[in-house]
C-alpha cells in the first residue's frame, strides 16, 4: 500500500488525474474512491440521473442547514459517490464558462490560471461531434455532442428569445456565451460520457494503476509539517496508504475541506472545539461557499411534453424500445435542453443570468412530473456574491458537515434573481411561445409581474440548488487562500487540491467540464514539478 502519488476521490477531477498521472508509467498512482464501481445502467443511460441522485449507492445525499436566503428552508445537495463522482449523476450539460472567469482567477494572482492558459486544456481534453476547430477539441478523450432530442417547446422558446431581442448562439461554448440555444452533453452515441467513463475505464489496465472502491479516506497522515499519506477505511478495515511524493485531494467542495479540517488543516477556532490538534492554522477551509441558485418558473402549454409523454405504461415502454434500439428519443434527455446565457442590463460585459430550459415540470423531481403538460424556464445568477461556508460536526469523517450555503445574501444577488424571473414571463409572453403558453403555472397570477417583493419572497421559498458547488478550498495567496496557483496547500509539503474547491470565484455556467479541466492542469503541474 504504497504509491508514488495518492489521488483521494474518483469524480470529475480525479479520473483526470489517475489518467494522466499514470500515463507515462514512471509512478504509480492510487484512486480511492468511497463510493463502488459505475455499473449500475442508470448511470450511463442520460436520463438515469432521476434514479440516481437521491440513492444513496451513488449520492453522498448532503443536506444544508435552514438557510436564511431560502426563509428558512433546508435543501437537498446531491454529490456523486461512485466512480466518476458527480459527472456519473449530473445532468450531463457541458459548458466551459466565460475566458472572463479565467482571467479574473488570474488578475487574482493565479499565474497559469488566465483563459490563454486554459483554453488548450478544454480543447486537449475533449472531443466535439462537430469536429475540430481553433477553439474546440476533436481527439480529446472527453466526448461531447449535441443534443439527439429535440422538442417543439424548446424550439418555441428559443424561437421566442430572439424575437425578445436576444442573440441566438449555435456554440456558447466558442469563446463567446451570450445568446440562446441547445445545451451541448457529455455523452458519445446515445450514452453518458462521465470522468470514469472518458478518464479511468482506458487507463484501468495500467500496471502502475491502483484503483480502491468503497474505501473513504479518514485522515491524512504527517511527518513534521509534510504529508507522507492517507489513513482510510475499507472493505478490510483500517488501512494507512503511503505516498512517496504527494497526495491530492479530489473530493469536491464539501468531501476536500472536510478531510482537510480533520486532519487539523483549517482555521484554529473552527478546529479546537472538536479536540482537534491545530497543524495548520488555514483560516480559508470551509469558506467562500458559493453555488448557483435556481429559480424554476413553469409554465402549461397546449402540446405535448414529457410530463404526458411518460404518462402510461406503455408509453414508457416504447420509450426503452427507442433507446435501446436507436439510442435517441427520451432516455437521451439531459437536464435540460435548452440554454440561454443573457444579461439582465445592457450594460454588463458579460451574461449574469444562464436558464435551463426543460420540457418537463415537477414540483419535486423524485415524485414525478406534474400531470399536465407544462416546461420549466429555471434561471439562475451566473456569477452571486453570496457566499457561505462549511463547519465540523465531529471530528470523524463519518460525520457529514455542517453546510450553510447563504443564498441571496446581498441586494445584487436578490435584484439579478428578480429580474431572471421577469426575463422568464417576458419570453413566454412572446410569439411563438405566447400561442403556446396556457397559463403560467408558477409563480402564477398571484405573484404580479410589477411586485419585486413578492417575486423574490416566492424564489425564496421555491428555489434550489443547480448542483455547483465551489471555492472552499480556493486558490490565491491572500490569508484566506487554502492553495496557491500550483493547487499545494500553503504551508504544507506532499499535498494539493484539484477539483471544484479551489474555484478563487465560481465559473459562470455549470462546473462538471471546468472541474475536468482543474484535474487536467493539476496533473500537468504534478508531473512538471515531479521532475525537478
């Protein structure tokens, strides 16, 4: 049980890394993953994520504290815990972000971190139905495509939000996100494309390749002020997993701060109440929480969606048929289908609001969809200054921390949700949508178009999570930086972070294509610095 490096959590960032790390032979690499195998066929089929988020075989099944910003409520926050992480229970969208995000971690002191710097590593990692180009990938062991759904609703609204004066995009992922279209899937003939699936399954055969599954990291392990190791729990008991150069946490913005702060890695006041011995006193881990929140405004519509689509037995049945024969139709449904990445002002430089545009409605996913025909225009800030933070329940990883997220903290943050909204009733009230559109089902007519206050009072109690979180282990050299722009943790030798946590400001759109590509660059960095 000893390895040239130890990469502690299988999802979208650490399959990058036990791949790339690997690839050339000279180290060996161990992947310790808490959750089993991906073998279970809902996760590779799209739609599959109904299934899987919320079992908790692949779902950590997190839950927030009662959150002020949500008048009290506590949400769910799916996490993926099998191989592949999160990218084998997410909704499968793709999207890369603003070159502004990259620059800004940047201009932040992040060296290396600039969109000049990244964009390389996007097109290195995937592979674009739509063939290679200047900016996208065509060889890349990440496989995008298109959509191979289509819906009338969909192209309604798509058709509507041109006609609103909005600019249409056939590729937000270019370099250039403003406008309206179909979102773009990590998925290759009909199936998902997760981390596991493009990163570990080629890589699984390597001598130099260790891969432990249902093993959960307990404690990193020190000697003096550098990490030589892991202490884990597996299917054989208490194990210590050593590490001859470095160990990197890859276990997401709630699973990396937490291993982190048990091993006495943290700020000394959030430490010290838990009996825990201070190594490191690391003001940043656990802070600067942010996520994207989403409003999710549904509308009746006199055609037919998937909410009567699934209606019966047999329709169900003659849906499986289509998959399994052709591999298109209704099981091929990602999260949502169509996009938009829009400004709430003329002003901004960039979009600050993203919709997810779905042909189906629920009051909760998990139950079903509604009974009549409806779509969801759920919209969501792309960039909130809100921000909140994680804390220790005990000292034992088995203990899930405390997660307080912070929603709509700040009057920018409240204001920009609003005006999702009204953007949202704006397009259904315009031709195509408008012939569509029966009644609005939610807010509804109870929620005036004019009355902000109640517009935000009913995001408040309605809205949820799009799955996104980030930055608590964040990158920079201020004093609540955890990692510097190399991802080691500051003041710490044989250890580093690679995933969503050390996002220094969240990416505006969905977070499972960078997380990707923070492993890519780490990986880079690992094995430059393991040659000096």
């Amino acid at each position: 049980m000893e390895f040239d490096f130890i990469v502690v959590g299988a999802g979208s960032a650490g399959c990058v890394l036990a791949n790339r790390l690997s690839a050339d032979g000279r180290y060996s690499v161990a992947l310790i993953e808490a959750g089993g195998k991906d073998s279970s066929p809902w996760i590779h089929i799209p739609v599959g994520y109904f299934k899987t988020m919320g079992n908790p075989k692949t779902d950590w099944m997190y839950k927030t504290e009662p959150d002020p910003g949500l008048n009290g409520r506590s949400i769910n926050w799916p996490r993926g815990k099998v191989l592949g992480g999160s990218s084998s229970i997410n909704g499968l969208l793709y999207v890369r972000g603003q070159p502004e995000d990259y620059d800004g971690w940047r201009q932040l002191g992040n060296d290396g971190w600039g969109w000049s710097d990244i964009a390389p590593l996007f097109k290195r990692s995937e592979s674009w139905e739509d063939g290679e180009d200047d900016v996208r990938g065509g060889s890349g062991p990440l496989h995008v495509s298109n959509s191979r759904l289509k819906r009338r609703v969909v192209d309604a609204w798509v058709e509507a939000a041109v006609a609103a004066g909005y600019p249409e995009n056939a590729d937000y992922n270019s370099g250039d996100q403003e406008g309206v279209g179909y979102f773009q899937l990590t998925a290759k003939n009909g199936q998902r494309c997760s981390s596991a699936v493009a990163y570990l399954r080629p890589a699984l055969s390597r001598a130099n390749l260790t891969v432990l599954t249902q093993t959960a990291a307990q404690k990193l392990v020190f000697e003096g002020r550098r990490v030589v190791g892991l202490e884990v729990s597996g299917p054989t008991g208490q194990e210590t997993v050593r590490a001859h150069k470095e160990v990197i946490l890859s276990a997401g913005a709630i699973g990396s701060p937490q291993i982190l702060m048990v091993s006495g890695l943290g700020g000394a006041d959030d430490l010290k109440p838990h009996g825990i011995e201070v190594v490191q006193d690391l003001k940043g881990v656990g802070k600067n929480l942010q996520d994207h929140l989403q409003a999710r405004p549904v509308f009746k519509v006199n055609l037919p969606t998937v909410n009567t689509e699934v209606g019966n037995i047999f329709k169900q049945a003659l849906m499986g048929v289509e998959y399994l024969v052709k591999k298109t139709g209704p099981m091929t449904m990602a999260a949502s289908l169509g996009q938009g990445f829009l400004k709430t002002r003329p002003d901004l430089a960039t979009p600050d609001i993203q919709f997810h545009v779905q042909p189906w409605s629920a009051d909760n996913p998990s139950e079903g969809p509604h009974k009549f025909s409806a779509f969801t225009a759920s919209v969501l800030q792309l960039r909130p200054e809100s921000a909140g933070h994680l804390e220790l329940k005990s000292a034992s990883m088995n203990d899930y921390p405390v997660i307080h997220p912070n929603y709509l903290a700040t009057k920018t943050d409240c204001d920009t949700i609003v005006e999702g909204i009204k953007i949202a009733r704006r397009i259904a009230d315009t031709a195509p949508l408008k012939e569509i559109v029966t009644q609005e089902h939610a807010p509804g007519s109870e929620v005036a178009a004019d009355d902000d206050d109640a517009i935000l009072n009913w995001a408040r109690d309605t809205a949820t999570t799009i799955y996104h979180p980030t930055g608590t282990c964040k990158m920079g050299s201020d004093p609540m930086a955890v990692v510097d722009a190399r991802l080691r943790v500051h003041g710490i030798g044989g250890l580093r972070v690679a995933d969503a946590s050390i996002m220094p400001i969240i990416v505006s759109g969905n977070t499972n294509a960078p997380a990707m590509v923070i492993g890519e660059k780490a990986s880079d960095m690992i094995l430059e610095d393991a040659r000096t």
